[in-house]
C-alpha cells in the first residue's frame, strides 16, 4: 500500500526539480535579454543618423550646444539605462518592470541617435573635461568648464563634479542589493530625480542647438521625461513613498 504514496511523493520531486532551475534562470535570462536590447536599441538609434548627413551641421565646434549636449545626455541616458537594467531583473511591481522597459529601450535609441551625430561630426563620443559648460547664458555657446553651467566643471580639487540628478556609486550598490517591494520604491525614487535632473540640459538643448534634429530630440526628451516623472511620483505615492 506504500507504493502510490511513494509514487506521489517521486511526481512532487521531479516538479519541483523541474521548477526550481526554471526560478533560477529568471536572473540570468532577464539580463541577456536586457543586453539584447541594449545592442538592438543603440544600433537602431545610430544607423538611423547616417542619412542626416546632409541635414546637420558637418563639423560643429566641439564647444557647441550641439556637441556638449549629445555628449553630456549620453552621459546621463547611460547611466539610466543601467539602473532600468537593474530593476528589469529584481522589480515585483509588473507596471515598474513595464516602466523600466519603456525607459531602457527609448533612452538606448537616443543614445544610439546622440552617438551617430557625434561620429558624422568627428566629435568625441563622451565629454573630456567638465559636464555642462555648454550652457552658457548668452551666446549658447561655452565650452566645457566655461561660463554658465561651469560649476558642474569641477570641485576644485580636480575631481569632476556630477551632472544634477546623477545617483551615486552608494545609490547604485543599494539599488542592486534591494530586493522584493523595497526595490520597485527605490528604482522610482532614483529614477525620478534623475529624469528632474536632466531636465534643465534638455530644456536648454530644445532651445539653443543649432540643428533642428538636435532640438527635436530634446524636445523629445522633455515631453517623455516629464510624463515619466508624473507617472512615477504617482506610483510612489500610491505604494505610500515619497520622492528624494
């Protein structure tokens, strides 16, 4: 009479044995999929600039609206790529997961389109000095540790001071330990200051670039970004949480 039970208990073995490394794989298979997009994303966002050879600036000075803020936003769109990489592989919430999609793959392409730009202009793919000293109050013009927005140029002690908005190294460690509901809250919390941060850089773009398809872009970011913002301050206000 022994043997249906034993039978019974060797199905619940072998479902669980053939669950448990399905649970196991969700990680890695969710990163792959992430570096899928990212790849799919930027290779999209940069070959579809090559036909704009003709429509932008040749060669735009390397202290131009144009350049800095292709350099600076890719600065600013990688690191937001990262963190929704992150909460793509340990958010619960569905519409944070959703979300950190949405994000990933539009700001991918923009960086893709950012760097496409910045190849057509022999420009540097990434800022070498100082962030925003392109945003100059007059001219909209003003290089890197120039007047304007010099202040993000440097401390004084010759680090290189963060874009506003920017997480922190500490920020980034404690977003990849979080776990459970405390991951989706900290995602949107970091992920709404970074959106308000860059805001002013995409502001200041969609206003003083030389080239239409820079300022549309900016555009772009600005209209995105906002609503992004929007949904996410009510995401959080309704999982009891309050932005930082």
């Amino acid at each position: 009479m022994s043997e249906p039970t034993t039978g019974a208990q060797d199905t619940n073995a072998v479902d669980t044995a053939s669950t448990a490394p399905r649970r196991s794989q969700r990680g890695p298979l969710l990163a792959l999929g992430a570096v899928a997009l990212l790849l799919v994303g930027f290779a999209v966002g940069f070959l579809a600039q090559l036909p704009l050879r003709d429509d932008t600036p040749p060669h735009p000075a390397l202290d131009s609206v144009d350049v800095g803020f292709a350099q600076d936003m890719t600065v600013h769109h990688n690191q937001a790529i990262e963190m929704a990489t992150v909460a793509l592989g340990s958010a619960t919430d569905p519409l944070v997961r959703n979300l950190a999609y949405d994000i990933l793959t539009t700001q991918q392409n923009q960086v893709g389109q950012m760097q496409g730009w910045l190849a057509l202009w022999d420009a540097p793919p990434l800022p070498t000095g100082g962030y925003m000293g392109w945003m100059s109050d007059d001219s909209g013009h003003g290089g890197h540790g120039g007047s304007g927005m010099a202040g993000m140029s440097g401390s004084g002690d010759g680090t290189v001071a963060a874009m506003p908005g920017m997480a922190t190294a500490q920020d980034m460690t404690n977003l990849r330990a979080a776990t459970g509901p405390a991951a989706d809250v900290l995602f949107l919390q970091l992920m709404l200051r970074h959106h308000q941060g860059g805001l002013s850089m995409m502001e200041y773009g969609a206003m003083h670039a030389s080239a239409a398809v820079v300022r549309q872009l900016a555009r772009t970011m600005v209209d995105t970004q906002q609503s992004e913002s929007q949904l996410m301050t009510q995401m959080l206000t309704e999982k009891g949480a309050a932005p930082i």
